[in-house]
C-alpha cells in the first residue's frame, strides 16, 4: 500500500494550500479492498468523494457491467455524486488491490467550519480537468461500443439475407427434385439427376457465399489445426459408425420383421456395377457440397444470426432440419434417418470450424452405413 500521508498529493487536493491540507487529517477514512471488491454501486446513495492513493480501479455501468474506464492511483472518484446529491451512476470496482481514503459530506462542511472555506471549490478546478479527462474517456468508450452494436446489426443482417437466398435455393432444389423423382425411375439416372441438381445448388451457394463479401473462413474454408481436425473427425466417425454397427445388430435381433437379414451387406445398384461405382463416386464428390451448404452456410449462418445461450444448439438443430428435408424425394424415412448422423455432423462442425473434417466424416459414415450395412434398405 502507499505512504501513510499519500492522499495528500492526489489531484482532488491539487489545488487546496498546505496549511489548509492539515485540518484534513482527522477527517478522513482510509479502506482498503481487495481485487473484484465494490468500493461504490450505481444506484446507492453517493456518501463520499474517494481518493485513491494505491491500485487501480474500474467504472463500470449497467446491468451488463459496460466498462467504461479505469481510475488510477493519485486521483479521485465519486465527486459528482457528493456534489449532486443525486444516486451513484456507475458502479467501482477494485481491479487490482486498492486503498481509498474517503472524505464524507459531514467532513466537507466541518473543513469548512474550521477553515473557512469550501473544499468542492478549491478543488473545482482539478476537478475540472478530471472530469474533462473523464468525460473524453467515457464519450470515446460509448462511441466504440456503438460502432460495435452497429458492426453486430450489419453482421445479422447479412447473415439473414444469406440464410433467407440459402432457404429459397434449398425449396427450388427440393421441389425439382420432387417432380424429376417422379420421371426417373432407374437408380443411375436418378442419381445423375441428383448430382446434377446438387452441383447447381452448389455454384449458387458459392455465389451466395462471395455476395455475401465475408472471407471463406467465415463459411469453414480453412485448413487451420487441419493434422488434427482429420485425426479428431476420424475417431469420431470410427464411434459413430460402431453404434450405427450395434444399432443394426440389436435390431436384426429383436425385431422379428428384420430376423434373418444379413448384416453385412453392400448397397448395389440394380442397373449393374458401373451405375454403382458411378453412385458411390458421386457420393464422395458430393458429400462434401452438402456439408458446404447445410454447415457453411446454414450453420454458420445461424450461429451470427441467433442470440442467447443455446447458439450453437439451435443452430445446429435448425439447419439439420432444414438438411433433412432436403432429402424429402428419397420418402420420409430416408429423410428422418439422416436428421441423426446430420445432428452429429452439426456437433463437429461447430467442433472444428471447418468443412474439412465433416465432410471426411460425411463420407465414411456415409460409405459404411451405405456400403457396408445398406441402412438404405431399412428406411427406404
């Protein structure tokens, strides 16, 4: 702590004569507060001017607790509030130790009993150049923090007028697929159709996401921590597929109606071997665009736009329900199926922050539930 006599060169005294100083001595209170102590609580009544002789201590406002500045060690707080009368506008707290020597109201009229003269008014003029500094200080805290509110607005919007291009581009995709479903009955050229479709969507989502004039970053284009993103989704995708195992053999063994069904046993087209190699290689170059859509931009979209605890829950909730209907033309349960390994994908994404590692989970998940396992034939 400082010299027992500090107080007496803090700027609150700055201009009051040394033969005055001394009819001081008696009257004030010297506290001491440790870090994240309140020394004085917006709202309560101001009953004293404090002279911080040690520590640094900050001003903040609000419900919130908006901090507006910091008060360091030889001057002072709380003058205007003695000299209003009104209720304390801002809370103090000590951010480091502190120690405050407090002059009351009582104090201020027996100095002046004893000397003649009004404290407040010797001091006015420190004072002054105090609060000017003040004033500066917290007027340059309030514009900030409007440019940030207004930053923030812009932000929401745009990510709502991207999300609101991504909404409309998914219905035009899923009724189009909805009405070619009906005029493509083998499974290559149904799947040609899709891919098409998917690529389309694709180029539009691109043109979105440049529109928007945000980074690539912002939609999971990055290859940041990519050694470990790969690794991390990897053993990930290596749990969920052992109970995506576990689930087939529990049912195969408890539900009479799939009794006898083999376990292991790849998808194969109808239409022969090369239609499908040719599917499952469009699943691996498109499982990918998928995630671009309902992650990077749903998801991400989602996530600036949303307010409140529960963000990244709702966003991924939100924008896996909007991905599963996408997925209506293959029949409802097909579309209900995938809302499971989508919520898991969601879970990642936010995980990482980057397409890179669901969409590599995208693709085993989707190879083994599919090449190994055949789920389809269970919810088609």
């Amino acid at each position: 702590m400082a010299a027992p006599d500090a107080w007496r060169t803090n700027l609150f005294l700055a201009h009051v004569p040394s033969d005055l100083v001394v009819h001081l001595e008696d009257l004030l209170a010297r506290q001491v507060y440790a870090e994240g102590e309140h020394i004085l609580v917006e709202g309560e009544q101001a009953d004293r001017v404090c002279l911080l002789t040690a520590g640094r201590v900050g001003i903040y406002k609000g419900a919130q607790g908006a901090r507006l500045g910091s008060v360091e060690a030889g001057t002072s707080f709380g003058e205007m509030g003695v000299l209003s009368g009104a209720p304390r506008s801002a809370t103090v707290t000590a951010e480091t130790a502190a120690e405050v020597w407090s002059i009351t109201p009582s104090a201020f009229d027996t100095f002046r009993a004893r000397t003649g003269v009004d404290l407040f008014a010797l001091s006015m003029r420190a004072h002054a150049d105090a609060l000017g500094e003040r004033l500066t200080r917290v007027s340059d805290v309030a514009a900030q923090w409007q440019r940030d509110r207004m930053e923030q607005y812009r932000i929401r919007v745009s990510f709502g007028t991207l999300f609101t291009h991504v909404i409309l581009m998914m219905f035009v995709y899923t009724s189009a697929l909805g009405v070619l479903r009906e005029f493509s009955a083998e499974a290559s050229s149904s799947t040609l159709t899709t891919s098409a479709l998917l690529m389309l969507m694709a180029a539009g989502s691109a043109w979105i996401m440049k529109a928007s004039g945000f980074p690539p970053q912002t939609f999971g284009f990055t290859l940041a921590r990519w050694q470990w993103v790969l690794v991390d989704s990897l053993v990930w995708s290596a749990v969920f597929c052992a109970a995506l195992t576990l689930g087939k053999f529990v049912l195969l063994h408890g539900s009479p109606a799939h009794a006898g069904m083999p376990m292991f046993k790849p998808w194969v087209s109808p239409a022969g071997a090369l239609a499908t190699l040719l599917a499952y290689g469009l699943y691996v170059l498109l499982s990918p665009v998928q995630e671009f859509v309902a992650r990077g931009l749903m998801q991400g979209a989602l996530t600036r736009m949303l307010t409140g605890r529960w963000v990244p829950l709702q966003a991924i909730v939100v924008s896996n329900a909007v991905f599963s209907v996408s997925h209506q033309h293959l029949g409802l349960g097909y579309a209900l199926a995938v809302f499971v390994p989508g919520l898991f994908w969601g879970w990642l994404y936010h995980r990482h922050g980057s397409l890179l590692g669901v969409s590599v989970s995208h693709v085993v998940i989707g190879l083994w539930g599919t090449g190994m396992l055949d789920l389809a034939s269970l919810v088609g």
